[in-house]
C-alpha cells in the first residue's frame, strides 16, 4: 500500500472516530478501530515532524543566504 497523505490520514481518522463515537460497535470491532486510529495518529505525528524538519532546514537556508549577502 502507497504511503497515505496527510490529508487521506486525517479524513481516515475522522471516519474512525466517527465509528466509534456511533456506539453501535461489538467490543471486538471497537477495540479494532481504537487500534487504528492509534496507528494513525502515529503517522500523522511523523508527517508532522518531517513538516517540521523541513522548514527548520528552509529556515536555516534562507538565514544563510542573507548573512552572505
């Protein structure tokens, strides 16, 4: 499976969530969504990270570039 995009993570979460939230779920499928929307606030932390990362190092670039000016 192709790594999901922010975005596909969060709408993902929000269905699980929302299955949940439903009540309507023997305790089997419950745990089973409550899993998953772990793993997925787990890779939308490392998106967020890598997100982060990014403008640390553009940041930085940017710093340079003007102080050789």
């Amino acid at each position: 499976m192709a790594k999901q995009t922010y975005k596909e993570l969060s709408d993902e979460l929000s269905r699980v969530m929302s299955e949940l939230e439903r009540g309507d779920l023997d305790i089997d499928e419950a745990v089973r969504c409550y899993e998953r929307g772990l793993a997925i606030v787990k890779e939308l932390e490392v998106h967020l990270k890598n997100a982060e990362n990014k403008v640390v190092q553009l940041k930085a670039k940017t710093l340079d570039e003007i102080e050789e000016e």
